[in-house]
C-alpha cells in the first residue's frame, strides 16, 4: 500500500510551480491600481471643467437667442439703435455662462438685475428716466436718450456733490442761478457713473432740483444699491442696458 505524504511535514516537497511575490511588489500593484483610478478620475474632473462651458453654451444660446430675437422684432429701432442694443443684448448672453458678477438693466420690465454666471442674486424696481430734448429761452438745446449697451462702470460715489447743471433749472422751468449751485445727494447717495454723463443713481435728496431719475439715466432703489455696493467695481464691473 502506497505510503500517504504528510503535507504538513516542513521536509515535503512544495507542489507549487512559482515561487511567491515579495510583499513589496503585492503594495507597488496594488498602489498603481490606486493611483490609476485617481488619475482617470482627476481626468475626467478637468475635462468637464474645461470643456464644460461648451455643453452650457450648446444647452442655452438657442434659447436665449431666440428670446432676443422676439423681444427686438417688436422694438421700433433705427439701424444704429438696433445694432447698439443688439451688441449689447449678445454681450448679455456671453456673460450669462460666465463667472463673474455684472449688472443688467432691463428697460422694458423696468428691472435691475445683479447677477453672478447665470444667477440672479438680486433684483430690483428701477425707473428708467425718459427721453427728453430740454430747451432754454435763448435756444441752448440739450438732448437726452435712453442709455443702451455694454459698458463697464467709470467711476462710483457716496453722497456725490453734484454741482447743478442748467438743464435742470431748464427742464423744470426755472430761472438759472447766476452762481452753480453745488448739493450733497443732489443725483441720490450712492451714483454709478458711465460714458457721456449716463449713471445708474439712488432717489436725488430732498435739496436737489431733480425731482425722480435724471432723463435717459437710471435710478435704483437706496436699499438694493447699498446691498451690491461693495461687489461693484470701477473698470471691471459690467453693465448691460437693453
């Protein structure tokens, strides 16, 4: 009868063909397989980062643009007018899929929007002031019209002086004073200053001849103006009029 190996003897034979693998080469496969699936991982992340905005732009410009569309088909514009509020309103929907914060002025909904992207983080009532062509009894003219475009903001006031101008004493039938007259408040506390003397300002004080919003400028509530105050910037923060 043949005899019966004892496997648990330390002098058998080893039946195995291969010798083991060390330790360290068990940790070095297993830590490539690790690190290969942080890479692919990390990988993906960058793509969608950097090729995300396309998939945005592809999701939302047909949208938009069409909305535009409409909105223009029913304004009666020159052909200057139409290109400003065109290049404007395009503008508007670039900065839409960007990330940075900007204001929109919406003249129709009478609306002042603070964006950040595609996020409205506050909104406000505005009054848009009007068209208006002011004349003095000696035939000076001075002609406003309502603010369209981009524009980035050239300057920023808190409890601006406002030295008078005579168009006001004009518009509002008075005598122009021998002197200028120069008021605390006179455009409101807080004043945002663009290109041409346009601004986007709070309700004049009390003292100040401009009763309501400067003609074809914007005037926003105290409140809403203080509330964005610190995140607008000279020369950077965009603004968009349509």
């Amino acid at each position: 009868m043949p005899e019966r190996r004892n496997e648990s003897r330390p002098d058998a034979p080893d039946r195995r063909s291969f010798p083991r693998p060390p330790l360290w080469l068990n940790l070095l496969v297993l830590l490539l397989g690790i690190g290969g699936l942080l890479w692919a991982r990390y990988h993906k992340e960058q793509v969608n980062t950097r090729f995300g905005h396309v998939l945005v732009q592809q999701q939302r410009t047909p949208a938009d643009v069409q909305k535009m569309k409409e909105e223009l088909a029913e304004m009666d514009l020159t052909k200057e007018a139409l290109s400003t509020e065109l290049n404007g309103r395009m503008k508007f929907v670039q900065a839409l899929k960007s990330e940075d914060f900007y204001l929109s002025v919406d003249s129709k909904s009478k609306k002042l929007r603070f964006y950040y992207g595609d996020t409205v983080l506050r909104e406000a009532d505005i009054t848009v002031g009007e068209q208006a062509s002011i004349k003095t009894p000696d035939g000076k003219t001075w002609t406003f019209i309502p603010v369209k475009g981009a524009f980035k903001i050239e300057g920023k006031m808190v409890d601006y002086v406002w030295r008078i101008p005579n168009w006001v004493y004009a518009m509002n039938k008075q005598p122009i004073p021998a002197e200028q007259q120069a008021i605390a408040g006179g455009l409101g506390k807080y004043v945002l200053l663009f290109p041409n003397g346009y601004v986007i300002h709070t309700p004049p004080s009390e003292d100040s001849p401009l009763k309501g919003a400067k003609p074809g400028s914007i005037m926003v509530p105290e409140a809403d103006l203080a509330a964005i105050w610190e995140r607008i910037h000279i020369d950077k923060t965009q603004v968009y009029f349509f």
